[in-house]
C-alpha cells in the first residue's frame, strides 16, 4: 500500500494538483489559495506530511537512540500541518501568508535534515551498510543540489522545485524503506 502511494498516489495527485498553471512562475501555495483549490492542496498536504511520518518513523525504529530525528521529523510535519491550515492570501492577510511561508519552508529544511541524519545514522551502522547505501546518499545528494538550481533558476520557491522535491524524496523514502525497512538490516 505504502509503494502504491509513493510511486501512484502522491505524483499523480501532486500534478493533477498543478494543472493547467505555469510551474516556474506559481507554487503550491499560490495554487492552494484560490477558492477552488483550498481544500485539495489541504489533502495534499496531509497525503504527504503523513506518508513521510509514518515511513520515516518505521525507518528511525531501526536506529539506535534516534530521539533528534524523530523529533525533527515531528516538527516538520507540525509545520507542514499549520503551513496547510493558514491561508496564504498576502493581499488580505499578510502575517498569515509570511507564517505560512515560514512554516512551509521550514518543514521542507527540516524534513531534507531529517533524511540526511537518517541517511547518516543508517550508513553509520556498518560498513556493509555504508556501502549500500551510498547510491541513497549520492540521490539525497541529487535531490538537494536540483533543489538549489531550480531554486536560484527561478528565484523563487516554484511549482517546479515543489513537485521535483516531493515526487523525488517520496521515491527515495519509499525506496529507502522497501530495502532497509524491514528485516534486519
């Protein structure tokens, strides 16, 4: 179920969510603000926030001593869930629209550490598993550095950036997890 959502679920929702706006000039904040849209970028939100939480979480249970990352990862998906609750209308209500830019970056920063140090912890574990985990740390490695470009490309936080870092983490996490998950490690 969890494979179905990350490779299905959250990238066919993501870009259906998106449609029809120009990806280099919006965000999903922008998008999720227009009266018709309200309540799905609220569901994407969840949708993700939640699959991070509960993978990530079973991916921590195989660290040893792993109170930072659990509560990093909690804190991002706090801010994710009051990034989603407060409206991003900068014209109305400008404070709430800086919080929710804040929150909604925040959680993203978090939730790139939060994999890292997992990342890190695991490879840590043995040297077997350093080894086989260096094509995850070389994709996180990826992931963040198209992050930048797309980043300083646009010069904002973008549609493009968005849906690069969710659909492209999503798979990372739900690759991470299918191999080094379960079992033993």
């Amino acid at each position: 179920m969890l494979s179905f959502i990350a490779y299905a679920v959250i990238p066919v929702y993501t870009l259906m969510f998106v449609s029809g706006t120009n990806w280099f000039t919006s965000n999903l904040s922008v998008i999720g603000s227009w009266p018709g849209r309200r309540t799905a970028f609220f569901f994407l939100g969840i949708l993700i926030g939640l699959y991070y939480l509960v993978v990530l979480k079973r991916l921590l249970s195989r660290i040893p001593r792993h109170s930072l990352e659990t509560g990093i990862l909690n804190t991002a998906f706090l801010l994710l869930l009051l990034a989603v609750l407060t409206p991003y209308l900068p014209d109305s209500v400008p404070l709430q629209a800086f919080l929710h830019v804040a929150f909604a970056f925040t959680a993203s920063v978090l939730l790139a550490v939060c994999l890292c140090l997992i990342l890190w912890r695991l490879s840590a574990l043995s040297f077997s598993l350093r080894r086989a985990l260096r094509p995850y740390r070389q994709a996180m490695a990826v992931i963040l550095g198209v992050s930048m470009v797309l980043l300083f490309m646009v010069g904002i936080v973008s549609s493009s950036l968005e849906i690069f870092f969710i659909i492209a983490t999503t798979i990372l996490v739900q690759r991470l997890y299918s191999r080094y998950g379960k079992g033993s490690l």
